[in-house]
RNA sequence: GCUCACAUAGCUCAGGCGGUAGAGCGCUUCCUUGGUAAGGAAGAGGUCAUCGGUUCAAAUCCGAUUGUGAGCACCA
C-alpha cells in the first residue's frame, strides 16, 4: 500500500515565495490607489500564486482587472524597495489605528496576546505600508512584469469565520517566468477539459432538472451502467471479505434520528420531516412525522438489533448500496461531487473492541484493492479527530471526552502500525467518533473526502444495542462505519475526472462499436455485434450511412474504447480489425480470438487490452 | 447561507448603444457506398431562464425570482 502525503503550500524556492508574496503588497497598492478608503485583511502566498482580502470603499470587478494589472505594472516598473521596519508594540498599535486598519490591528493585538510580543514587523515599499512577516524581495524589479495574472474575485470571511464580515478576495496566478504562468494556465485549461460537469453532459452520464431539484442528478443510460459496474465490484469484494447484503428503506421515524443522536446533531443537514398531521377538537396534531434517512447507521443498527446477538458472530458486517439524503446548503451544491440525494457503498461492521485494528486494518485493505482495480492513486489519508478546543465542540462531538481519546488511539497507533502516511484534521471528526478520510483532489484543485472509515464508539450505546460475550454478560459492540467506493455520485465525478472520460473497457458503456467500410458489410457487423452481446459485451453497431471517417472520429468523440472496423477482406477471412482508443495502429484478428480477449479484458477488470494467443 | 459574475436552438457560442435573432456541430430527408478524426445538398428547430417595471416598442435598460459558475462558510 503506497498513500501519498499532501500537504499546504510550502515553496521549496524561497524567491518563488517573496515574489508572490511582494506581488500581494503590490495589488493592495494598486487596489488601494484604484479605491481609496479601503481597507485590508490578509493576503498571502498560496500554491499558484496569491491573493489578497479587502474591505472595498467601492465594489470591484473582473472588469476593473485589466485596470489593477496595469497599475501594478507601473509600480514593478518603478523599481520600489522593500524596507523592513520592527516597531515596539504600543506605536504599532498607534501606527495601524492612524492608518485606519481595524482588521490588521485586530490582527495585531491578537498576535502580540497569543505569543507575547513586544514589537512587530512592517514592511514599506513605496508610499504602501503593511504589517507583514515577509520575507519580500528587494525591489519590484526583480518581479517579472509578465508572470502574474489576475484570476478571480470572490468574497471571503474575515477570519474564515461566517459570523465575520465578508471581505472581497482577489485571486492571481504568479510564476517566475512568463513561461511558467503560460504553462501552467494552459494545464490549469485542460484540466477544465476533465471536468466532470462538462464530462458528464457531453458523454450522456447524468443530468440534472430543476422540476425534479438542485443536487439530486438523474442517471442516464451511460451513468447507470458506470454505477453497475461498481456494484458488481463491490459485491465481489464484499463478499470474499465476509459482508452479508441487506436492504432497507429510504425513510424511517423521526425519534429514530433522536435516539440515536443525530438530531439535533445533524438537524441542518436534514430535510425537514414529513407530518402526518391528526385533526382534534384543539386543532391539528402531528401524529407521525418521517425523515428521509441522511446516513444508512440506523437503519443497521436496528438490523443488529433484529435478535439476540452472541460474540460467536462478531464481526457481523452489514453492507448495503443505499440511497441517503443529505440538505447541503445552496452554495454548497454543485455537479456531482455535492449533492442532496446519493447513493452510497456503506456497511457497518459491529464487533468487540479487540477487533476494532485487525477490522480496520481489512477495511484499509479493501480500499486499497478497489483503489488498485480503478487505477486511482492520487489520494492521501487523513486522521480525522473531534476539536477538544472548539468552543462549540459540545454541539459538534458526542460528549465523552475519554472515549473520544481512546478511539483516536486506537486509530493513529494502527495506522502507524501500518507504515502509511498521514495528516491529521483537527475538528473534521463525525459526531460520533474519529475517522480516516481518503483525500483526492479534483480538476479545480480542491481536495474532496471520497472514501472513510470511521469508528463510532456512541450510537450503538445509545439504541442499546448488545451481545452476549463468552462471559455470558451482556456488551455494547463498537461500530465501524466504511465507505470505500464512497458514493456513486463522488466516485464516478472522480473516475470521469480520472479517466478524462476514457474510462477502461470494464467500465465504459459503450464497449465496442463495430464500423462497416460501407453499408453493404452491416449484415456481417451486425452478426458480430449480436455475438459480442450474446457474451454480455456492450457492443454496437454504427448504423449511420457516413464514411469510414466520420464513424471513426464520432466514436472517438465518445471515447469509446474498442472500434472494429470491418470491410470485404474482415468479412472474406471473419476476422475483425481493433483500433483502441487513442492508439493509431490497429490489429486485424480472428474475430473469435477478439472474443476471448474481450472477455478476459473485462473479467480482469484491465485498464489495457491484452490479445490472447490461442 | 454569503460575495461576485453569468443565463440566446439539443450542444458550443456570436450578436444586440431598444424596432421580436445568427453560425458551427448535432438532428431529419435526399444524393454519395466511401478503409480510419468531419463527402455533398436541402430542411426542421428559439416567447433570447421566469415574473414584474420603464417605454409607442424590451431578447437588449431596471428590479425581483430561479438556475449555473468561481470563491468563502459548511461538508458524516
């Protein structure tokens, strides 16, 4: 097992790091000079470039960029030094409140607390003063006039916290050469080509209507295939690692979702109840009220709980592919890799706490096996603790501070056991227990949770359940909570951005397309399609009266993975020619000798076509 | 939820300083029967997201709503 680690943006090249950060000072000169009045938050370096936060006097565009980046120029051309200067803390204070700061002096007062200082840093370049750390360069000469880009304006938290003022945010690009910003804006484009959005639209995966509703996709033909693939995978590793399949409903009883603590946990993230609603002589009564299931656990649960269990059956591992609902909020929602209703490769493992490594461990293992399967790399592991500093933590984290350190524990020493690699998130734990999350980034450089495995020492407490142990006394089981093909909604975003469309044979839903050189050989192509299909294999026929060309270049344009051409000669000798997806040279074979190699090709799951010899 | 931008044919997009719209691809039909990324021709297809306001006149200007995108916050 090979997980990468990943971390925040630390530049190895120190010059890198001071040009964008001086670039920073530079746009709030600009920014400043272009909006009197306004003031400043916090602008730092970041993995491509650089931003800066401001509280604008007056509103700012994309339409005014053209206007910033010019200013800026005229500042690098100016060639104005960098000064550093350390001011004891009380005339820095005096300093910022006459410069009319209020969110740098917050800033400073905060720093100057929370580490005991007694002086702080400031850095002039020209008329434009600014507490900073650094380093800078020397002078904006040494910033090319042509490596930085202005990218985006958003808005942003003062302080990353909501109950803030929103502040406006400009982002850029910054490189050390006008090279570097051009090939990395040309990558960052054809990134964008990758999109699953664009994608899964062009490609007839899914769809969404806004009469059905935001963040819950319609799957099309195509994507309904992609998600019976992956249930065909997970049921056979599933299986051989000892899950039994259940089934259950969508809905259950709201004081279900009380019992087990997930409201008022989780009542944000729910949609509202269903009220069946009763008429009595004082009015109306909600005589029942229904949610839709936002996690499959309870449901489970009660399944564990269906009769007496003994520790002879533990580990019981419940697997179920399962729709839940979660209510995402607005701004949240987006394509597939946010929505409000998923379906997801959940299943619970109850078992005894000398099981929970050796269960955990198998889990790891089983991610790692599907990982392989997929080709998917790109991920590392985070340790997902509970925040015993948060102020809120009592409304986040199920109140039990010993187990809380027990758990973690337990996690992190495995997961040392095991040799990976690991960051720790700190506050990014469930509410009932700490996890591990499997990180990928996506086409937009974010990174996303797409797999977990989480261990919930709360819930199956709190709905009683028990075995029997060998002591004949009863015991509360712990449960691990998995999800290693994470939902069909992340993973296929995933695999579509992974694959850039060109998904291997196993999972592509058009497998093979046969091309006749003209009409007359459809019969012969329509015998080979309907043998391949007799195989399970998707195969179809081009039946459009075009040339050889346009058939080629449509099923290209759909990523298709396998074409066989077929004319007098493939027709004369039954054989076949294969053109793979991207590859120029083509094979002319035994059209049953094409058979078998399919069949092995989609059997093994392979991400390359392999020719039997017979 | 918040900030900003955007919404024109099935898709990708152009246009429009106010006088009710265009291209390419796709689709349909016809000709072509062609050996590897677009053969040719004709045709159908749009209340310019929705609602309201200004105006003689709104797809165009203004407002609201809905949706989409980039961020922020959130994220089991």
């Amino acid at each position: 097992m090979s997980f990468e680690h990943q971390g925040e943006f630390q530049s190895d090249d120190e010059q890198l790091y001071r040009v964008r950060h001086s670039l920073a000072h530079v746009l709030a000169q600009a920014v400043l000079q272009l909006r009197p009045g306004s003031t400043l938050g916090f602008g730092p370096p970041i993995k491509d470039g650089f931003y800066y936060d401001f509280a604008l006097s007056e509103p700012i565009t994309d339409a005014d960029f053209p206007e910033i980046e010019r200013l800026m120029k005229k500042i690098l051309k100016s060639g104005q030094r960098f000064y550093q200067e350390n001011l004891p803390k009380s005339d820095a204070f005096a300093r910022l409140a006459e410069m009319g700061e209020p969110y740098k002096q917050e800033y400073a007062e905060e720093l100057c607390d929370k580490h005991d200082l007694d002086s702080l840093s400031f850095y002039r370049n020209g008329s434009f003063v600014d507490m900073c750390e650094g380093p800078h360069v020397d002078t904006t000469k040494e910033i090319p006039r042509d490596s930085f880009k202005l990218r985006s304006v958003a808005g942003a938290y003062w302080r990353g916290d909501s109950d803030n003022q929103m502040l406006t945010r400009i982002y850029a690009w910054a490189f050390l050469s006008k090279e570097e910003l051009a090939s990395y804006v040309q990558a960052y484009e054809l990134a964008q080509e990758r999109d699953h959005k664009k994608l899964g639209k062009q490609l007839g995966i899914y769809t969404i209507d806004n009469d059905i509703g935001r963040g819950l996709p319609l799957w099309l033909p195509n994507g309904t295939i992609i998600r019976d693939e992956l249930e065909k995978l997970a049921f056979e590793l599933e299986f051989q690692a000892g899950y039994q399949r259940v089934s259950t409903p969508h809905i259950a009883k709201q004081d279900l979702f009380f019992q087990t603590g997930h409201l008022p946990y989780y009542a944000e993230d729910m949609y509202p109840p269903m009220e069946l609603v009763e008429q009595t002589e004082h009015g109306e009564k909600v005589k029942e009220a229904y949610v839709l299931k936002p996690m499959n656990c309870p449901h489970h649960h009660k399944i564990f709980d269906a009769e007496p269990r003994s520790y002879r059956e533990l580990p019981l591992r419940l697997a179920e592919y399962s729709h839940v609902y979660r209510f995402e909020e607005s701004g949240a929602v987006g394509g597939l890799v946010r929505v409000r209703g998923m379906c997801m490769n959940d299943a619970h493992i109850y078992c005894t706490e000398e099981q929970i490594k050796s269960e955990f461990r198998n889990v790891m293992e089983l991610y790692a096996e599907a990982y392989r399967i997929l080709g998917l790399e790109s991920y590392y592991l985070r340790l997902s603790k509970s925040d015993p500093e948060d102020p809120k933590r009592k409304q986040k984290y199920v109140d039990n501070p010993n187990a809380w350190i027990k758990s973690e524990a337990i996690i992190e020493e495995l997961l040392n056991e095991m040799e990976v690699d690991f960051v720790i998130g700190v506050g990014e734990a469930a509410f009932y227990g700490p996890k591990i999350d499997v990180q990928f980034p996506t086409v937009t450089g974010r990174d996303e949770s797409v797999s977990t495995v989480q261990l919930d020492f709360a819930v199956p407490a709190r709905l009683g359940l028990s075995y029997v142990g060998s002591d004949g006394l009863d015991h509360v089981p712990y449960c691990i909570h998995r999800a290693p093909l994470s939902t069909h909604e992340r993973i296929v975003a995933y695999l579509i951005e992974h694959y850039g469309g060109a998904f291997p044979t196993w999972l592509s839903p058009v497998q093979v397309k046969v091309i006749t050189v003209s009409d007359q050989f459809h019969d012969y192509g329509r015998k080979i399609v309907s043998a391949l299909r007799a195989q399970f294999v998707r195969a179809e026929l081009a039946e459009e009266s075009d040339t050889v060309s346009k058939k080629v270049r449509a099923a290209t344009v759909n990523k298709i993975p396998n074409l066989l051409i077929v004319g007098s000669q493939e027709e004369q000798d039954q054989t076949v020619t294969l053109r793979r997806y991207g590859i120029r040279e083509q094979l002319t074979l035994p059209f049953e000798q094409f058979q078998d190699s399919i069949q092995q090709t989609i059997d093994q799951r392979a991400s390359e076509f392999r020719v039997i010899e017979k």
